[in-house]
C-alpha cells in the first residue's frame, strides 16, 4: 500500500484526468450530429458518463486516503525512484521515441538491431559479445518470417535493403 | 449441421499434419516460455499472437491454445527448481515442490507435476465441450438487451483481477471503456477522439494495446532495476513417479481438477485462487496433513491440478458467450478477432467446424503436453541459463516486428509504445493493468448493446428488465457486487486489524526498548 500522500495525490490526479476529460476532450474532440433523436444514442453519452463515473472514483479513492487508516510509518511501499534508475527508465523512454521515428528511416531490421544492443547498453552491457550476435540473428530471422512467409511488407528503410 | 456432422467436419480439420505441428509448436513455445524466468503464460500468448495472422483461423487458435495450455504448466518448473514462479498461480506449486528440490526430489515433483496437469488439463477440455454448446444453444435467445445485461455482469469480474484495491481496478476498467471509445461512431459515424487523425479511425488497434499493457512494463521494469537471477537450479535426482505415489494423489487431483472446473467458468476468478483452494482441500483431508509445507508430493498434485483445470473452464464463456474468463482468454480474443471471427453463441452456428476442431484439438493438446513436457523437464537447465540481459531486448524486438505485422501500420508501434509507458506507469500507481484490458474488450459490446436496445424500443429504458434472462443477469450482477462489497469490506477490516496490532507491538517493542 502506498503513503496516505501518494493515494491523496493518485486520486486527485484522476480528478484532474476526469475533469479534463468531461471540460476539454468529449466538447472538442467528439463530433454530434444535428439529428440525434434521443441522449441515450449521442456519441457523447458514453464517454460523459464514464467521465463522471471516474471523477467519482477519484473523488473516492482521494477520500479514502485522507480518511481512512495510513498504513504504520515506514510500511508504506515507496514511490521513490533513485536518479541512476530514473536516467534509465527516461532513456529507455526515449529511446521507444527515436525506434517510432527511425523506422521510416533505417528500416525496422536494422533499427531493432540497434535498440537491441541500446537496450543491453543501458542495462549494464554484460555478454556483449553474446548481445550482438542476437541482435542480429534476431530481427532479421523476423524479417525472413514476416517478409518470406507471413507476406507482410516490413519497412526498409532508405539506407540498405534487405532481399 | 447436426452434432455428428459438425463432429466430423472438426475432425477433418484437426487431421492434418499441419493442425496437429502448430498445436505442438504452441505447446513447446508454451512450455518454453512459462518456464523462463521473467516471463509469464499471458506475455508468451500475447507475443506469440502476431504469428498467427499468417495462418488459417484454426492453426493460428491451435497455436494460441497450446501456448496457453503449456505456458501454465510451464511454470510449474521454475517454480519448483528455483522457486520463481512462472505464473502467480505456480506459487502454491513451490510450497511442496520446492522443498521436494530441496531434498533432491525435483524430478519426482515435476513429474507429479506433468502427471496432474494433464490429467486437469483432460477433465478441464471434457468440461468445456460438454458446457460450452449447451451454454451457446441456450444464449441464442440473446437480444442486445440481454447481452448489454450479461456484459453488465461480466464487468463484475473485474472485482476479480482488480488486486489490492477495488477502487483502483474499477477506475482501471473506466479508463479501458473511454478507450475503447476511440473511433468512428458505430450508429453516426462521427469522430471520437480521433484527433483528426485516420488512423486513429477504426479505433486503438487491440494487439498493440495488449502487447503494450503486458509485455513492455515488464521491459521497463528490468531497465528501472537490471538483475541477475538470483535462484539456484536444483539438480533433477530420479525423475519418475511410482504407481503407488500416483494412486495415492489421484484424489486430490480430480478434486483438484473439478474446482479448476468450477472456478475457471465463472468470468475473473482465474488459475491462482484455485490452485490455493485445491492445495488447502488437499492439505485438509490428506492424512499426511503435517508434512505439508515440507515438500509432499500430494500438495504439488493438488495445486497442478488446480491451476491447470481452469484452463479448458476459462474458454466456456469464451466460446459460448464471447466473454473473456481471464486476462489469456481475453488475448486468445484477439486470434479470432483477427480471423473476423466473433467469439459467442453465432459461432457455433457459423463455424461449427471450426469449434468442434478446437475441442478436438484441446483433447490432443493434453497428450501432447504430457510429451512434450517430459521432456522439458529435463531441457530446463538450458532454459534457465537464458541471460534475462537479453530477454528484455528480445521481448522489445518481437514486441515491434508483431505489432507492426498485424495491420502492416508503423503508427500501431507507436500506440503500442505509448500504452507500454502508460501500463508501467500504473504498475507503479499500484493501479491493475487486467481490468483496463478486459473492459477496452468488453466496452465496445456493452456499447452497442445498450444503444441497439434503446433503437428498439425508441428509447424506453424498460428494453432491460423485459424477460426473465435480463432479470436473471440483473440479479446476479447485484449479488455479485453485494459478494463483492461484502468481501471488500472484511478484507479492509482484516488489514487495518493487521496494521494497528504491527504498531502495538512496535509500540511495545519501542517502550521496552526505552
């Protein structure tokens, strides 16, 4: 269980998901027609319901934190990331962005190869040798199962093409 | 098509060559992965589902269901040579079978371990086909209001794979409806929460929201902390069981295998509670009740055979009412989906065939589990040597190459990456990733149900209390929520009475101290 803190702030945050939900996105970003007969049957129903359901919940899981029984100092399970892990997980997550943008590019062969040894990098690098082998061995037997045999048409990038 | 003549058709299907590879292929995949350390039976369904678009439907669900059935017995393995339970519900397998290791029997309480879960893994399948046709015949009375009151119900299950907090796993659920929003409206065709982007028109592709939900975290999650395994792998000794050992479990593996049954058919339950539940039957009427704990043989039969009897039970509201019993069958979803096939009571009326060829198959699967777990059991040296360094880079490969195959679409990558940081992110919220991904399923029936009654009836609500069958759904879906706030209740009520004893005796502990 979390710190009486970090459940306050989780369900204040889902308000805050909830009202932004129900104020900008279902007004903005769900188009009505004119001829809806019944409100049962708008496009809008669903998702406005479901918005004021979470806001309840949120509102909920808020109250329960502040009223109900925190657990004894120091048994609450931690939020706490360390520095050396918080670089990782953002440099993994960059990494999820520049794999998104470098398929267009470099193909998606020699793109997961390069995520694959950056993956083994920034966990510590051990087996190296190891590493690289399967980096390679890897994307491209995907690439003679899904191009040769699945048919489908995986992206080459503009640099080096595979047969 | 009468019984015999559907029978028939199935049979041919299964009676090929290539059916009967794939299920052993799905088998060995499923043995292989359950087995790995790290990974886990629904990581193994949900990477190995992007494989089978290549395939006819029913080579490409017999895969499916062989990873299915050999991922759960495949964890049985870590959990007793290393105590790494493959699956949550392997861990009552380890409380007997890892002592047994301990005492140099590994060989002895895997081999239980294969014995029970085929013979579970048999009672289960014979279960789902004597079930799972009667339950459709009798769903074909369904209307949209019927089905909107079943799938009422069925969201109930949530309660079930919601975890720590109840709240939390509903507003995990109500986060996957709003999803499952994404789209072109299905009666006016208008835009929801596309963005005014085309490829976000036909919804949020479903393998990329799987695979990123279940198998990137866990990517993360080696990333965040990067360790080596730390569990020593016990040597095999004799592998074999006696008659006499086997006769002696069998009890407790048929009573095992009937509450897999029981437990599996009811939506959200799942293969952990009824391991644990047949383990304590066993250990309750065993006469060698003291030696529990300690490595008997008969705990590892009873908690195998409960954790595998689950896995025909979970596909009857699958097949017969397209509902997902748990967090496998809801990926299994997906093979049929793909395959425009829709789980639920047409399909037995539309491909039964195709049914009868899975029920078929699922009985072969069983012998063919038996075989090929034999033979795991002693290749799982190698497997457990697998660097888990370069697992999670695997993972993140086949992870790409799969979503991207399924429509061929680059930007069902980038959704799968962007629900990959947002599961991990509700891992850490303590927030259940399983109820996000059965209502993203479940939301778009319960949708369209509810609005194809109100078109019926020009939007009078009465539509949902019309016969006997929504009542029947109304009244079991208040039971269940009364189950389930009762249940609630006494749980919160159990932990703070745990909570303020742990500060009386720190407290006690502090002045004694002083």
């Amino acid at each position: 269980m979390l710190s009486r803190r970090d459940e306050t702030l989780i369900g204040l945050g889902v308000m805050a998901l909830a009202i932004f939900i129900l104020a900008y996105m279902i007004p903005n970003w769900i188009v009505v027609p004119r001829n809806v007969r019944l409100i049962f049957l708008s496009p809008m129903f669903w998702p406005n319901i479901l918005g004021w359901v979470l806001l309840v919940l949120g509102g909920l899981l808020t109250l329960r934190a502040l009223l109900g029984t925190a657990p004894p100092e120091g048994q609450a399970d931690s939020l706490a990331i360390s520095r050396a892990e918080g670089l990782r997980l953002v440099v993994m997550t960059a990494m999820l962005v520049v794999i998104f943008f470098a398929i267009p590019v470099l193909g998606m062969v020699w793109t997961s190869m390069l995520a694959f040894v950056a993956t083994v990098l920034l966990t510590g690098g051990k087996r190296m040798g190891l590493g690289v082998l399967v980096a390679v061995v890897l994307p491209l037997a995907l690439y003679f199962f899904f191009s040769k045999v699945a048919g489908v048409s995986i992206p080459q990038g503009v640099f080096v093409r595979l047969p | 098509m009468t019984f015999l003549e559907s029978l028939a058709a199935g049979f041919g299907l299964v009676a090929q060559w290539e059916s009967l590879f794939f299920l052993a292929l799905g088998v060995a995949v499923g043995v292989f992965a359950g087995a790995i350390p790290g990974m886990s039976a629904t990581m193994a369904v949900a990477l190995t589902l992007p494989f089978t678009f290549a395939l006819d439907p029913i080579l490409g669900i017999l895969l499916l269901l062989g990873v299915y059935k050999g991922g759960i017995f495949g964890g049985s393995i870590p959990a007793i040579l290393i105590r790494t339970p493959g699956t949550p519900a392997s861990s009552a397998t380890a409380l007997d079978g890892y002592p047994m290791a301990e005492q140099g029997h590994a060989g002895k309480a895997l081999g239980m371990s294969l014995y029970a879960s085929c013979i579970a893994d048999f009672v289960s399948n014979i279960a789902l086909i004597v079930f799972a046709g009667w339950l459709a015949q009798f769903a074909m009375n369904f209307g949209p209001p019927e089905f909107f009151t079943l799938i009422v119900f069925s969201l109930t299950i949530i309660a079930g794979v919601a975890g720590d907090s109840l709240t939390k796993g509903i507003i995990s659920a109500v986060i996957g409806l709003l999803l499952a929003t994404v789209g072109l409206d299905l009666i006016y065709g208008t835009n929801r929460f596309t963005f005014g982007n085309a490829n976000l028109m036909g919804g949020l592709n479903f393998i990329a929201v799987l695979i990123g939900l279940f198998a990137l975290p866990e990517i993360f999650a080696h990333v965040r902390l990067p360790r080596e395994r730390d569990g020593k792998v016990r040597g095999l000794g004799h592998v074999g069981v006696t008659l006499d050992e086997l006769k002696r479990c069998l009890k407790s593996i048929f009573r095992g295998s009937l509450i897999g049954v029981f437990l599996g058919s009811i939506p959200g339950i799942g293969a952990a509670p009824s391991a644990f539940l047949s383990y304590s039957e066993a250990r309750r009427t065993s006469p060698r009740q003291a030696n529990f704990g300690k490595g008997e043989i008969e705990g590892v039969a009873a908690a195998e055979a409960g954790n595998n009897g689950v896995a025909g039970a979970t596909l009857i509201p699958l097949l017969s009412l397209g509902i997902p019993g748990d967090v496998i069958t809801a990926i299994i979803i997906g093979a049929f989906m793909v395959h425009d096939l829709q789980p639920g009571p047409m399909l037995f009326q539309t491909h039964a065939d195709i049914i009868y060829a899975l029920f078929i198959g699922l009985i072969v699967s069983s012998v063919l589990l038996f075989l090929i777990g034999s033979l795991a059991i002693r290749g799982f040296r190698y497997v457990a040597d697998i660097p888990p360094n370069l697992l999670a880079p695997s993972v993140l490969v086949l992870c790409i190459f799969g979503v991207y195959a399924v429509n061929n679409s680059a930007f069902d990558v980038g959704v799968m990456f962007a629900m990959g940081v947002l599961g991990y992110v509700v891992v850490l919220l303590r927030f259940p990733p399983a109820p996000f991904l059965i209502a993203f399923i479940l939301g778009p029936l319960l949708e369209n149900n509810f609005r194809q009654s109100l078109l019926m009836s020009q939007g009078a609500p009465e539509i949902f209390v019309r016969g006997p069958i929504t009542w029947t759904f109304w009244t079991l879906t208040l039971l269940a929520l009364a189950f389930i706030i009762r249940s609630t209740v006494a749980n919160a009520r159990f932990k703070r009475r745990l909570r303020e004893e742990s500060q009386r005796h720190g407290d006690r502990d502090s002045s004694s101290a002083d």
